[in-house]
C-alpha cells in the first residue's frame, strides 16, 4: 500500500510507519520528532474514497447512478468497497487500502448475543438491536436495486449481508467528515489516515482543503521519534465508540446517555404546546444528552414544565411564548415535572441488566477478560448508569428545594413508600413519554 500512495502524490510517508501497539492494535508510529501543528501527511483528492469517486468510475459509476433514488453516503462507499475487494484487491491502487484493511471489527453488531446482553437496558443494546434489523432492511433493498439487477459487477457470493456489513462497519470506523464552505458536508476514506487511533490527549488535527480536496494531518502534540501519532474524534461518549469505532475508554469522561422527550399529537392542547417548543429551540420529540457534566440540562426542563402545562397556564404562556419555559411555571407544574423525572429516571435504571455497584465489582475483579466484547460492555453500562444516577440526584435535589420552599408535600405509595407519580398520563393517546 505505501508504495502506491507514494507514487501517487502522499507526502509524509518516509517519516511514518504501520506498526502494531500493545494497547491499540495496529497505528502509526514516527520515524522522527515533530512539533505541535506541523504537517505529518498530506493524502491528495485523487487517492481518497469519495461518493463523488465512486460515481466517476468507468465501471461502477453508472451502475451506482442508475439505482434512483441514489444510495446513501454509506451504503455507496460501502458498494464502491466491496467492488474494489471483488475485482482489484492486491498490490494495486484502491486494491491495496483493501488489502491492508482487518478482516473483521469488533462493532457491537458484530457481538454474540450473550456479550450484547452486558449492556441490557442501555442505548448501545437497543440500538445495536435496531441497527440488527435495519441493515437487513437495507441489504434486501440493496439486492433489489442494484446487486440483482449487476450480477456481473456484483457477484452474490462476494455481496454477501455479512460482507455488506463488514463494508458498513469499515466506513463508520475509519471515514472522516468534514463540513464545507457551502454548508454541505463531505464524507471520505483515506489510506494510511485510517490507521491514525483516537486520542482526547491531542487536539483534533485532521484538515480537509476545499480548494485542492487534499486531506493533511497535522501533529496535535509534540512527539518525539518512535511515538504513536493519533487523532482526535472528538468528545465521544462509549455508547458510540463501540457502536461505531469497536472500542472504548475506562473512565471515558464523554459518556453520556440521550433522552428522547416525546409528546403524542393526539395529547391535548398538541398544538399550543408545539409551538411553545419551536419558540423554545425545541421540537415535540426532542432527543436531549445527559452528560457527566451537565446531567440534566435545562432543555429537559423547558420541555417537560411545556408538557405538563394545565389549560389556565397554557393561556398564560402563549401570550409571551419568547421565554416559554425558561422559569419555573408554578410551583405544582414545577413538583410535577421533578417527580416524573425522578421516578423515569429510577425506571430506566432499573431496566438495566446489571447494576452500577455489581459491574464495577466484576470489571474490578476480572470477571470479563480485558478488551474483549463483554467487556466493553460492561463499560458502556457503567458510564451510562453513572449519568443517569447523576441526573436523578439533581431531579431529587431540585424536588426537595421546590416542596420545601412552596410547602408542597410528596405523595407516598403506603406499601413501598416511594413517591407517586403517573408516568403516562392517558393510555389511550400516550401523552407523556421518556426513555
């Protein structure tokens, strides 16, 4: 592959070289010591994987074209991948980024059911579950529009679903994105650029020029010869490294877990309260991040104190809707909505399989062999229980403020003495939903 990218124009490659690490896997390792924002490799438009590439191959350009409407960003590099492996891997041009990619991932699609079930009751297992569905959906799709109808350029036995998500995979776990002046954006793969692993520790460094459509990378820290070079992804939560890049970070400071706020349109007054979310930068289902940081961002607030309005408080904000929700509304609207949320909140704890307290015992323990899909696992439900307790605790915090202060006190269940609060108000249209 080297050989290749330097004959067609990659700069940097002398001061580089693959080398497999103890700790990620395969990377880049320098032959020399680089400065902070000097430039390590520069990869020319003509050597990345594009949509706009694809569709200008001789052969599989027209075939891509001709699938109206076009295929997904995605699902054509996918194509265009899987083409290149069918018909040219080896030491020539695209063939040899092919040749030089794993031959499996370790994307939480790719999980047996018993490693996937660590993560019960978290984002990552019901999306994972999704994703499942999804791509079979997709691959059947696929076959129909374009596979059955090129079984010359598409040999089904090279098109297999599970090479289409192998392709998938190596598209979310090594493609870069970019937003141009236009504001539209660019999603692409480049050899070598892909074995650069993720850091937090270094600044995000990979630069895309609109004008000459050349990809740089830059150093984001000093390193000194023989080092790793890594890049940075950005403020990933575990949840979506592992969903997407097959990895995760202990102690991961991003982690993160999003709620989706959802009112039915048949609830009353749907459309009064809409437009007190539009005027509130929200929307009638609106997804918001719990973080580590902020465990329960004020969006969830305007939102739900939105939601619960009775009729004689909905006419009062509709008459100044520029500051819908941003105060407390009443008193009882404000116990109300801190009530369903920490009542919510311990609902979606409990769903998961295994507790805070016991997985932090068995990863302290060894129970699930370091770096493997258990594992991993393990520690995107550990981080996501970790946000959500921190979210219930400020819930509570701000309930015992609101009843103090107004007087107002908690319903309690006489069996289990916990508060009691109806997490769906109207069974029949579903007006209250959190999850």
């Amino acid at each position: 592959m080297e050989s290749w990218l330097k004959r067609s124009g990659v700069s940097g490659l002398d001061d580089l070289e693959l080398a497999d690490f103890s700790d990620t896997g395969r990377g880049v390792r320098t032959r020399r010591q680089f400065e902070k924002g000097e430039k390590i490799l520069t990869i020319p438009n003509g050597v990345l994987w594009t949509v706009k590439h694809a569709y200008a191959d001789p052969i599989i350009g027209p075939a891509l074209l001709s699938a109206q409407p076009l295929l997904s960003v995605d699902d054509t590099l996918a194509t265009y991948i899987l083409f290149v492996r069918s018909h040219w891997s080896g030491d020539y041009g695209l063939g040899s980024h092919v040749a030089a990619l794993p031959a499996s991932y370790t994307s939480s699609i790719f999980f047996a059911e018993d490693e996937l079930e660590v993560s019960a009751g978290s984002s990552l297992y019901t999306i994972t579950k999704q994703l499942d569905q999804q791509i079979e959906v997709d691959y059947k799709e696929l076959v129909e529009r374009l596979f059955g109808r090129h079984q010359e350029l598409f040999p089904r036995d090279k098109f297999t679903i599970e090479d289409y998500k192998w392709a998938l995979c190596t598209v979310w776990s090594r493609a870069m994105d970019f937003k141009l002046g236009d504001g539209d954006s660019i999603r692409l793969l480049a050899a070598f650029a892909d074995m650069l692993n993720h850091s937090s520790e270094v600044e995000q460094c990979h630069i895309y020029d609109v004008k000459s459509g050349d990809l740089s990378v830059l150093a984001g820290k000093n390193y000194k010869a023989g080092d790793q070079v890594f890049i940075n992804y950005g403020p990933v939560p575990n949840n979506r490294l592992l969903r997407l890049y097959g990895f995760v970070v202990p102690g991961n400071p991003n982690d993160s877990y999003d709620l989706v706020l959802a009112t039915h349109p048949m609830a009353p007054f749907f459309e009064q309260k809409h437009k007190l979310w539009v005027s509130a930068g929200l929307d009638s289902t609106s997804t918001v991040s719990l973080t580590l940081t902020d465990p329960l961002p004020s969006s969830v607030l305007r939102y739900l104190r939105i939601q619960r309005l009775n009729e004689s408080d909905l006419a009062v904000m509709m008459s100044h809707q520029s500051d819908a929700a941003s105060e407390r509304i009443s008193d009882s609207n404000e116990v109300e909505v801190l009530r369903f949320l920490v009542e919510s909140i311990s609902s979606l704890l409990d769903g998961f399989g295994t507790q805070l307290e016991k997985l932090g015992e068995q990863l302290a323990e060894g129970f699930y062999s370091p770096g493997g899909n258990a594992w991993s696992a393990a520690h995107v439900s550990l981080g996501e229980q970790r946000v959500l307790r921190l979210a219930r605790k400020k819930a509570e915090d701000l309930l015992a403020a609101v009843e103090t202060g107004s007087g107002i006190k908690r319903a309690q269940c006489a069996a289990c003495k916990k508060v009691s609060v109806q997490l769906m108000r109207c069974g029949r249209c579903n007006e209250y939903k959190l999850g």
